[in-house]
C-alpha cells in the first residue's frame, strides 16, 4: 500500500456499501463525505481537487513519517476498531492502544507522532495560504492593469465619439447650408431665365411686328 493510499484509508474512508462497481467515482465520493465543510461553504472545491490537495498533504506527511507503528498505524487501528459497534470510544482508543503497546509503542509517542503531523499539517496550510495569497495579489495586481487599460481606451474612444459627433453635428449643418443654398441658386436661375425670356419676348415680337408693318407699309 503506497502512504497515499495509507493516508487516504486512516482519514478518508467511504460509508460501507456504496462502492460502485467499475467506477472510478467512489474516492470522489469519500472525499465528499468525509470533508463535510466543503458543502457548508459557497464555493466548495471540486471532488477532482480534493484529491488533488489530499495527494498534497500525503505527501508532506509522508516526508515526516518514521518507519514502525506511529500515529498514523494508531489511526487505521482505531478505525477497524471502530467498526465494531458494540463498544463505546472509551473501549475503541483503549483497544488500540493496546496493539501499539504490544509493539513497545508508548502513549507519548503516539501523541508526539500525532503533533508532528499536525505542525506539518500547519506548515503546509502555511504554504498554502501564503501561494494563494500571492497567486490573488498577483492576479489582482493583473486585473487592475488591464481594467486601467481598458478604461483608457474607453475614455478615448467616448472622447472620440463625442468628438465625431460634433463634427457630424457640423456637417448636417453645413450640408443643410449648402441645400439651403442650392434651393436659392436654383429659385434665383428660374426667376432670372423667366425675366430674361420676357424681355426677350418682347424685343422679339416687337421686332417681328416692325418687320411685317415695313413688308406692309414700305412697299
């Protein structure tokens, strides 16, 4: 049995007669069950990174386990111990206290064995805590770049369009103008050719009526 699994059988242990057959689901489902805080929270962490941090924290216990019966085989015995219903926990830490005993293990290093895996414990939520918080300050620090940034170039570009819009202001304006202007040129030319055709008419027939009174009275 590797220290994962001796970690994984001492603290996280699957209620009897859930294992599904041919499914790889039920370490994700002992992680659940045995680390209730994870349901209490808003956000609870994936049944992927339970494993994930259990693999972790194996591992630096397993740095510090020393060879023989320690806490940790204390542990696994207490718990087949504890499958017996019909003693009370007075009776299951006795009994397995006593298989520590049998093998020349004393009380004190069961409970020195138990406080080193807690300070290992410590210094790896430590660590933890510490990667997180520099992990967030990091990205905090990354989010805060790109939100300047972005609102930057947000403010240039509503400068812009305000700028845009006063110029397209200006030219409906100007093109009102010059529309207004053309109307005017257009009104003015019609009224210049008709005045210009009146005048011409007259002359004309003036002097087409000079032209046939000479016809009539000069020859």
């Amino acid at each position: 049995m590797s220290f994962l699994e001796k970690v994984k059988a001492v603290f996280i242990v699957p209620e009897e007669g859930k294992q599904s057959k041919g499914s790889d689901s039920t370490e994700s489902r002992a992680i659940e069950e045995t680390i209730a805080v994870s349901e209490q929270i808003e956000n609870p962490a994936a049944p992927e990174d339970l494993s994930k941090f259990v693999k972790i924290l194996s591992d630096a216990l397993e740095k510090h386990n020393e060879p023989g019966f320690d806490y940790l085989e204390f542990r696994k015995a207490l718990l087949s111990i504890q499958k017996l219903q019909n003693m009370d926990e007075s009776s299951h830490y006795k009994s397995a206290y006593a298989a520590a005993h049998a093998m020349n293990v004393s009380e004190e290093k069961l409970t020195s064995t138990a406080k080193k895996y807690l300070h290992v414990l410590e210094l790896e939520l430590n660590n933890f805590q510490q990667t997180a918080k520099d992990y967030l300050s990091k990205q905090q620090a990354n989010s805060d770049s790109e939100s300047k940034r972005l609102e930057s170039s947000i403010k240039e570009k509503e400068e812009l369009v305000a700028k845009l819009q006063t110029e397209l202001g200006e030219h409906r304006e100007q093109l009102q103008q010059v529309q207004a202007s053309l109307t005017q040129v257009t009104s003015k030319v019609e009224s210049n050719r008709i005045g210009f055709m009146k005048v011409y008419q007259q002359l004309v027939d003036q002097i087409q009526l000079d032209i046939q009174n000479m016809d009539k009275y000069l020859k």
